[in-house]
C-alpha cells in the first residue's frame, strides 16, 4: 500500500528526472524556481520505504487560479489506481480554485470526467534558429520584476506572482531578455537551458517583428535546438514559427475545471507545461 505526503525540494527534483525520461525536456534550474512557486504544491505517492513512484502537482498561483502537472506514475506502479488516489489527494489543495492544466490530447476524455473543459491547445515548435544579437535587447535585471509579471498575466490571464518572482531571477542556466521600444520594455521572453538544446518561455511581444528580434536574440545566448510552447490563440507567433522553419512536436489541450480567461494574446508563448 502505497502512502501519499507532500514532495520535498529533493522530490521535485527526482521527478522532473521522471519527466526527462517520459521526453518532456525539462530545464536545469526548473526544479528551485517551481518548488518556490508553492512549495505545499507538490505530492508523491511512496512505496514502504518512502522512496516516490508516483508525482502531481497543483500549484496555487493565487486564491483564484491553481495549476496542475508533473502528473507521472512510475512504469511499474501504473494500473493499480495508484495515481487516481494521488489526483484526488492533490486537487483539495486547489481549495475551490479554478485550475488548469496543459495536458496530453489522449487523455482529454479522462481529464473532461473529472471536470474540465476544453478551452484551447498548445503547440511546441522546436529547430534550430540563426542566432542574431540584437543590440536593442538586454538582460532584465530585478528591477523590471514587476512590471515583467503584470505584462505576462496580461497576456495570459492569470498573475502567478511568486512562479515568475523565481522564474525572471537570472540563473547560470536561466535568463530573460528584454526588447526596448520607445516607451520601455514592449516584448521580453525567457531562455533557459534544459537537458537538449533550450527553451523559450515566457514569450510576450507587442508584435511580430519583436518577437522575431527576441527569439533571434535568446538563440544568440544557447547552444543546439530551441523550443517554444505556443496557444492556439497566438496566431501571430504560430505563424512566425512557421516562418521559422520551425518543426511541430506534440501537441497538448489547455482545459480548465471551473471558471477561466484563455490566453488570447497574439505574440505569446507559455512559461511552461507543466506550470502554466
């Protein structure tokens, strides 16, 4: 009989280990960033001698809006109901939070029997990108913090202030960048290396040209093939995408179980998967 607890630092961890292996291509310094967004967000299912084979989260961005992912059962431990009893544990701490999740378009069905809705879908389009330094582009510092955060949840619908206060925080392995227009920062997006190549994500432009300078730029500063995760509903940067040559990967469905914004910006890319 397996026992459910909280995840540790370490947990999470191990678990985006789990996800490198399942192909999801998780970043470097994911792990600090995610745990900080809830640390109480984060629960494993453990075998008798508390080692996790079993992971979820449902991380609660504000008293509003939760976000689930990281939903792995280990091969072994898969068809004993062992992950239906973590989701139930898990989803009480949304609290009567309207969560999300980005999840995987085989399982909608399963995720629509639990309550959620359709409301749209993410594409990740990956390559490799003619890196070109822009000189109208610099790295944010943590000053611009703020101001980053209302411009993502502007474009996204929802604010996740204590995620992106770690997330925009420079790493080794994790920077943003930002575009200066006239007026001050109309675009910026976040590079970060992970275990192939790097992705970019946030991504949040005033328009097309910016994003294409931004994305240039980010593959000025990473080695090997970039990705981004992109809404159905940011018709502009899909397109530039295409334009890019960029190739299509797996597709997700963004579902929602009680009352949502979709993202409807034109120039934007997520923060993650597995966050929101």
């Amino acid at each position: 009989m397996t026992a459910l607890r909280h995840a540790t630092r370490a947990d999470v961890s191990l678990v985006l280990d789990w996800a490198a292996e399942e192909g999801w291509n998780p970043g470097l310094d994911d792990a600090a960033a995610f745990f900080q967004a809830d640390p109480n967000g984060f629960f494993v299912a453990t075998d008798s001698t508390d080692q996790p084979v079993a992971a979820i989260s449902v991380v609660n961005h504000s008293d509003h809006f939760a976000f689930l992912g990281l939903y792995i059962v280990q091969p072994a431990y898969r068809g004993q109901g062992i992950g239906l009893r973590l989701w139930q544990h898990a989803m009480t701490h949304a609290a009567g939070r309207t969560v999300g999740l980005d999840g995987v378009e085989a399982q909608q069905q399963n995720y629509v029997t639990s309550g959620f809705v359709h409301a749209g879908g993410t594409t990740r389009f990956s390559g490799i990108l003619e890196a070109i330094a822009d000189p109208s582009i610099r790295i944010t510092t943590e000053h611009d913090i703020p101001g980053l955060i209302a411009q993502e949840a502007a474009a996204s619908g929802v604010a996740k202030p204590a995620y992106l206060g770690a997330w925009f925080s420079n790493t080794d392995h994790r920077i943003t960048l930002a575009h200066l227009g006239s007026g001050g920062i109309d675009g910026f997006c976040t590079v970060r290396a992970c275990r192939i190549g790097a992705k970019i994500g946030p991504l949040v432009a005033a328009n097309s040209d910016i994003a294409r300078r931004l994305i240039a730029h980010a593959a000025s500063m990473t080695i090997g093939a970039v990705t981004l995760d992109v809404p159905q509903s940011a018709t502009a940067l899909s397109a530039l995408c295409e334009q890019l040559e960029l190739e299509v990967g797996f597709k997700t469905a963004r579902m929602y179980r009680g009352p949502f914004t979709a993202p409807v910006h034109e120039n934007f890319a997520v923060v993650s998967l597995e966050l929101g």
